[in-house]
C-alpha cells in the first residue's frame, strides 16, 4: 500500500519580473502558484505518493484557479476551504551574478489567515495517513493559523503519525501580536523530523550553541518526540552559483551527502521545498544515506525549473543521486 501524506499552509499566487528585470522596470509578470507546503506536496504527487493538501482560498476566481493548479499535479484537494478573504501574494525579482534575489510579500488579511478552525476535522482528514508536513510559516500568518497547525500536530500524535516541520524562520511575517518563542516551542513538541539551521533554532526555541551537532543534542533532549534534524549547507558564490550539500542527525549519527556545484541557477525558489519532499519521499521509503542524497539531489533539480513547483521525475531525481545522465541529451 502506498504511504500517503498531507500538507497544510497557504498557497500564493507568484508574480516574477521577465528576464531578470527589477521591480522599477517590469511591465508585466510571470504569473506561478507557490507556497511552501503546497510545493512539498506537488512534488510528492508528481513522484506517485499519494498527496493531500489542507488550505483555505478566497472564493472567486483566483482561488478556483489555484485549487486548479493543485488538481493539476495530483494533489488531493478535497479538504481546501473556499472563504472570505484575499488571495496571498509574493513578488519575485531574480537575481544574478552579484545582484540579489528580492521578494516582497503582499498577503495580509488572506483567506489562509482568516482560515476557520471549525471547518476542519483533523481526526477525519489524517485517518490512514503516513506523514504530516507543517512549516514556521504557517505558524507566522495569523493566530488562527497557528492554532491550526497546533490542532493538526496533536491529532497526529494520537494517530502515531509521523510529523515533519520546516521551521522557516521569516522575521516579517510574524505580525498578529505573538512571537516565535511563544508559539513554537509546543508544535516541536509533536515533531518528529525538523529542518532547521542555526538561525532558526535560536529565534524559535532560544536554543544557541554555536555548533549544529550540539545544538541537535540540546534540541533533542528537551524535547522528546524529536528523532532526526536536517539542513542544507549552501556556499553563494552569487545569485547564479551555489553549492549545495545536505546534513542529517538522527539520534546521534551524522549523515552527510554529495555536495554539488551549480554554476547556472535558472530558479532557486522552492529548492528547499524540494529538499523536504525528497527526504520525505526517502524516509519513507530508503535508509538515511540514501534519503539524504535523494534529498539533495531533488533540491539541485529544482534550481533548475522555473517556478516553486519542482517538476522534475523520480527517475531524473535517482538517476542524479546514483551520479547517471547527468546534463546529457536523452532521446
């Protein structure tokens, strides 16, 4: 039986300048959809595991064509909730060479944010699910969200359900009145598998070492349910060149992957999406080693589609981590 998993967070409509124009030259825009979340899922669903995202869209038709987007890939959209409410926006200026990268978020007051708590039966959406994904930013968009995400993680800890969580510490976002410290702290709590770099740790838990195995070490033992971390280490050479590696402690023991050096970034937007769906995909399905290098090498994909989505093949992505048909022209 294949495993499946569910996603919560807000999907966004994405709006990117053409041909690496700045925000003072741009005409016009790219329209994509993103979001965290709703990335990991569709690159899940892409791979054939069987994907549900929760989310709530304003009722009109720029929600209905972001639930078409998910449709679209596969994606399970039966418990997205149509509500008042705006639909979430960023902006995305690409950068290159030594020129940065800029984004300007715009979704105050989204149909996400203004999500009703009533509407959702975690009990019934998570029954014989394998896997629950949640990420920081969620947490970040409203108290509604937040509670949510809370009420999510503890109806999946009843259920024995594996939780992984992107902390994704976004310093802008938290704007409704409560801090990181305050709120997430209790949804690590009903965490199995986090991502999370140093930054994150100390802005959300207070937790500070300096080093990231004991600051694994220190993570994991005040708070229990806490079994593997992981991170990406990325050296920017510029906008256009990066290098990529990954990390994975689990208990103890210290994985490392591959690094790879990638000299002509088209997008990096979702790369670190498209890592946590690779490790998900992994650990549900390969030993640490290899989950680690799927990882990888899905997120090194990725920085090579336009867009959040990472519309890459399971195939393309074993096929990168074994080192095979690596840039070569198949026929």
């Amino acid at each position: 039986m294949k495993k499946r998993v569910v996603t919560f967070g807000e999907i966004l409509t994405r709006l990117t300048t053409h041909n690496y124009e700045r925000f003072t030259q741009a005409s016009n825009f790219q329209i994509d959809y993103g979001g965290t979340e709703a990335n990991v899922a569709l690159a899940l669903s892409n791979w054939g595991v069987p994907t549900t995202h929760v989310t709530a869209l304003p009722n009109n038709d720029l929600g209905k064509s972001a639930y078409n987007y998910l449709r679209q890939y596969g994606v399970n959209t039966k418990h997205v909730l149509f509500n008042e409410g705006r639909m979430g926006l960023y902006f995305l200026e690409s950068g290159a060479m030594q020129r940065p990268s800029k984004i300007i978020y715009d979704r105050f007051d989204s149909a996400f944010a203004n999500i009703n708590q009533k509407l959702i039966d975690w009990d019934n959406i998570l029954e014989g699910v394998d896997w629950l994904h949640w990420t920081g930013i969620t947490a970040a968009i409203s108290s509604n969200a937040a509670q949510m995400c809370l009420d999510a993680l503890t109806a999946a800890q009843k259920k024995g359900i594996t939780v992984s969580g992107d902390i994704n510490y976004r310093r802008n976002l938290w704007q409704y009145g409560k801090t990181p410290l305050e709120i997430m702290p209790a949804l690590i709590e009903k965490t199995t598998v986090i991502v999370s770099g140093l930054v994150d740790f100390e802005n959300c838990l207070g937790i500070n070492k300096q080093d990231y195995i004991k600051t694994c070490e220190a993570v994991a033992a005040k708070y229990s349910s806490v079994k593997k971390i992981t991170n990406t280490n990325r050296e920017t050479i510029n906008s256009s060149h990066n290098k990529l590696s990954g990390i994975l402690w689990d208990q103890g023991s210290l994985f490392e992957s591959s690094s790879y050096d990638m000299t002509h970034i088209v997008d990096r937007i979702g790369g670190g999406d498209a890592y946590m769906a690779g490790l998900i995909y992994g650990l549900l399905h390969k030993n640490n080693t290899d989950a680690l290098e799927f990882a990888v090498a899905s997120s090194v994909l990725k920085h090579s589609v336009p867009g959040d989505a990472n519309l890459v093949s399971l195939e393309e992505v074993e096929q990168l981590a074994a080192g095979k048909n690596i840039g070569k022209l198949l026929r």
